[in-house]
C-alpha cells in the first residue's frame, strides 16, 4: 500500500453514506484506479457496490478492481 491512499470501512459497523463520500473524491481528485480489498463475508459486499454506485454517480471510467480475502487470510481473487 506504500505510494496509495488507502480509505478504510466498514459499511456494517458504520452509519455512514460511502457512495455519497466516495462520489465526491472520485468528482474532484484525479483518481488513477480503485482497488477494493474485502472479506468473503455478505455484509463487505456493501463497501463494494458502494464503490461501484459512485464510480457511476461520479461520471469518470477508472479502472477498478475487487480482491477478496477469506475468513482463513488466503486471497480468492
């Protein structure tokens, strides 16, 4: 992660608007590409179509990709 912004969450935990907030940094920062690390869990897959909802709303086509992680720490994707 040495180099990147990372953004942490939890849209379970968290009473928190993440499309809304990711809608605005994508709109006025020159974001290169998106990566979304999440666990194999349901409730992560929040965070995920959160950032798919303000990659639309945003109007800007970033690369973006999603790596999931198993509740074992092994990657999946």
């Amino acid at each position: 992660m040495k180099n990147h912004i990372t953004l942490i969450g939890c849209p379970k935990l968290d009473m928190a608007d993440y499309a809304e907030k990711l809608t605005e940094i994508l709109r006025y920062n020159d974001i290169q590409s998106v990566t979304v690390v999440r666990m194999e869990v349901p409730c992560c897959g929040g965070i995920e179509h959160a950032v798919k909802s303000a990659l639309l709303n945003s109007g800007k086509m970033i690369p973006w990709q999603v790596v999931t992680i198993a509740t074992d720490g092994t990657i999946l994707d």
